[in-house]
C-alpha cells in the first residue's frame, strides 16, 4: 500500500475517505494509555503536527507493544476515522504496526520536552526532530522556494558565482584559504614567502565572502541577475549574529539606481514574509505559541507597512538626540552597531528603515560617491530583532572615480582589472543588494540566535557532521 503523508491524512482527509484504510509512516513522538487502549503521536516530519495512533494492546505482541517508546521509527496501517478526542480531527485505528527502528529511552536525548537551544545545539544530530526545528526547516525549504520564485517571475536570470575566488569582495581580508599545498611542507619563495605559483591554481585563492562582483558581470549582459549560494567569513565572532558559512541572496540589476534598489528590496522581503504567512502558518503559529508570541504580528506589520526611508546624517542626529547611552558613542563617520539600528527601527520609527548615503570610509570601493565626495549610494534595510537584513548600493559605473577608489584604499589592481573592465566596455548604472538568508529566517521564525536556522552551523571551534 502507497504510504500516505501525515500532512495529507491532516489535511485533506476528506479526499481520502474517512473508513479506508492507510498506511503511515513516521517517529513516535509520545506514547500513552493502559492495558485496554494505547495512543501513540506519530510525526513524519511533513507538518508540525501529530497524527494520534489508537491500538489495543490485546491485538499486538507484547513484545512489539514495548518497543514503540519515544524516538521509534514505526510502520501503522490502520483506518482513518474521526477522532473520539479533542485537539485532533481525525485519528488512525492500527490493524498493523511494524517497527523500523528502535529507541532506548534509556539513552535516546529527546524524552521530555522543554530542552533548551544551548542543549539541542549540542545534539545537532537529533535536533531535525524536535518540533522547534522541523517548523524551522521546513521555513528554510519555502523561504529558498519562494526566493526562486520571485525572481524568476519578475525576469531575473539565476547566476551561479564561484565558491573559490582570489577577490575580496568585502575588503576585510578575513577569508579562508583554499589551497592543495602540503602544510608540513610549504613552497618557498626568495623572500621567504609562500610560493603560490606551486599551488593548484597557481595563486592564492579563497572561498568567497560574496558573490557580488561576479554578480555584476551578469548583470550587465542579462540585465537583471540573482546569485543564491554559501558565502564564508573567517571572522572569530562567536556572536549571535554571526556564522562561517551562510547562505547570501544577491541580486544584481543594470540600470537600476538607488531609489529601483530600495523600491526591489522592500518588495522582496515583503514577498518573503507574505510567503511564509501565506503558506506556513501552521509552524508560524507554533512558534508564535511556544516561541515568540509577537512573531506573527510582527510579521504581518512588516508587511502591511512602507519602509522608512532615512539618510545617515539624520539617523546620527535622531540617535545622539534621543538621550539613550548606547555601548557605542554615536558620532557622524561610525559604522552604525546594532544597537543604533535597532533603537531606530523598534524605538524611534517602530517600523523597518531602509538608511542611504553613508560615509564612503566605512563603505565598500564598488559603491557610486555622491556629489558631496564623503558619501556614497549605500542602503542597508533594518528590521525589528534582527537590525541589518540587507545591505546593497547603487554601484560606481564610472572608470576613473571606481580606478581612485581602488588607488585610495590599496587595492591590487592585479585582483581587480577584470571589475574596472566592465567600466571601459559599454559601462551602465546599476545596483544590488545582499540579503542574508539566516538574517532574513531570524525574522520569520522568531528564534534569537543565528545557529538555530541554520541545520549544520559552523562557527569558531565548531565544524560537527
């Protein structure tokens, strides 16, 4: 018999006919009862919900009987009827049960419920099970879905940028090295040096902190791209807001300026969040029960509201205004904290901020210089929790103010003459932003630290599975 999903037995039993007979599959979540009747909660992972199993224990082999413990893998066939109890519509009366897998609950880590996030990151095996993460997964899975959508609905081309790059898209220079050279036994040159002529790619290259650069030669020959990948940051912050390997949205679009970017950006991440209402509420709304009780109503604000749009000299004045002693002295030239953001976006506003015109200082070279020369055309998008969720620019299309910016701050123009290039040969204002995908899934799942919306976090001194 073709197994049926316990979304669908949930769901849609109507169509299946209440009296026919259906065969589950799926893990025990709890087991209860008596010598006369036994209820097992059995969830297959495809909603958050459980389908109640009722079995007389007279039918089954005792032996059986002791084995369905929480954590067991089981096999039921059994009729579909409506459910005696409350909480559930309909429930499955067993005529068989198979036993795929055991689970000593001796030792198996899930047996009560309430466990921490400190302790289930500890068990990041075991944690897909919990109802905290299967909701937080199968986010992920339609956040990814719905991304794909958007863009490709609106005409965008999907660009896969490389993993392994020798450019610094951020200039931080905190990258992780990819080389196939013998650590113990390292290539010298004249100078004492690493010699990467002797290396794979005879040079030294990196994983990529950004797909953006790449993203723009797209752009300028497809019109409008989006890259959608893993991105690394060999930075040591064990913050909760920072991971080694995430995942970036990166959309690149030729003629668009500052003011299209804004306008691309606020309805993007509208569309996500609609998304996620529209077709998740029943893991939004047990997060929002068991989580974060303002989840969803923050959710449905975001969406229901137009974005402030601030340029960064007044979001200086309203913060050194506002009387509020920040960890972080607020002055003109600093690069906004998170703090600063958030006190804008939940205090001040009380609605997301999109802040434009920075100092080119703590800017990226790539971004066009106002006509004031201190600032440029940057735009980071401010969310409620979260503070910084996308950040983007009108990028420079002109060869010699982006050629001073490169001198300014240093660049190689060795790394980089293929990006100056594409300013020579039939140059076009465009721009782009960056969302990260885990900053965005803080947001529509309510959770607090990064590493619990990511399934395998990598972190400093943490690399498991």
């Amino acid at each position: 018999m073709k197994r049926t999903k316990i979304i669908d037995a949930i769901k849609h039993y109507e169509a299946i006919g209440l009296g026919n007979t259906i065969s589950v599959k799926g893990w025990v979540r709890t087991k209860r009862g008596n010598n006369a009747i036994t209820f097992i909660a059995l969830n297959d992972g495809s909603i958050v919900h459980n389908l109640q199993i009722v079995a007389d224990p007279a039918k089954f082999d005792e032996e059986l009987m002791k084995q369905i413990t929480t954590g067991a893998c089981l096999h039921v066939t059994g009729t579909l009827v409506e459910s005696q109890g409350k909480g559930q519509a309909v429930e499955v009366v067993a005529q068989e049960i198979e036993v795929y897998g055991t689970a000593d609950p001796e030792t198996y880590p899930l047996q009560k419920k309430g466990h921490s996030m400190e302790f289930l990151r500890e068990i990041g095996h075991l944690r897909p099970r919990t109802n905290y993460f299967g909701c937080v997964l199968r986010l992920r899975h339609a956040m990814a879905f719905a991304i794909h959508k958007y863009f490709n609905d609106r005409g965008f081309f999907y660009l896969h940028t490389p993993l392994i790059t020798a450019s610094d898209a951020e200039g931080a220079g905190e990258m992780f090295s990819v080389s196939t050279l013998d650590p113990n036994n390292l290539p010298k040159t004249p100078e004492g040096k690493v010699d990467y002529t002797k290396d794979f790619f005879g040079k030294h290259v990196s994983l990529t902190v950004s797909g953006q650069l790449e993203g723009e030669l797209g752009a300028l020959a497809l019109g409008g791209i989006y890259t959608f990948g893993p991105t690394f940051r060999a930075e040591n912050s064990n913050t909760p807001r920072h991971l080694a390997e995430f995942w970036m949205i990166e959309p690149e679009v030729a003629f668009n300026d500052i003011t299209d970017n804004m306008d691309l950006a606020e309805d993007f991440i509208k569309y996500l969040v609609q998304y996620a209402l529209d077709n998740n509420m029943d893991d939004l709304q047990f997060l929002n029960d068991m989580f974060d009780k303002e989840l969803i109503e923050r959710m449905k604000f975001v969406v229901s509201h137009d974005f402030v749009r601030l340029g960064y000299t007044e979001a200086i004045d309203i913060l050194l205004k506002s009387g509020k002693k920040f960890d972080f002295p607020v002055k003109w030239g600093i690069d906004l904290q998170s703090e600063h953001e958030r006190y804008l976006v939940e205090n001040h506003f009380q609605k997301p901020v999109i802040l434009t015109d920075y100092p080119k200082e703590i800017k990226a070279f790539y971004m066009k210089l106002n006509d004031d020369g201190k600032t440029v055309r940057a735009m980071d998008v401010l969310f409620p929790k979260i503070g910084e969720i996308i950040g983007g620019s009108e990028r420079e299309e002109n060869y010699d103010k982006l050629m001073q910016r490169v001198q300014e701050l240093h660049i190689p123009e060795k790394d980089v003459w293929w990006y100056l290039e594409t300013r020579k040969y039939g140059s076009a204002p465009h721009s782009g932003f960056g969302l990260g995908f885990e900053r965005l899934l803080l947001f529509v799942t309510g959770m607090t630290n990064i590493r619990d919306v990511i399934p395998f976090p990598r972190t400093p001194q943490n690399a498991e599975f």
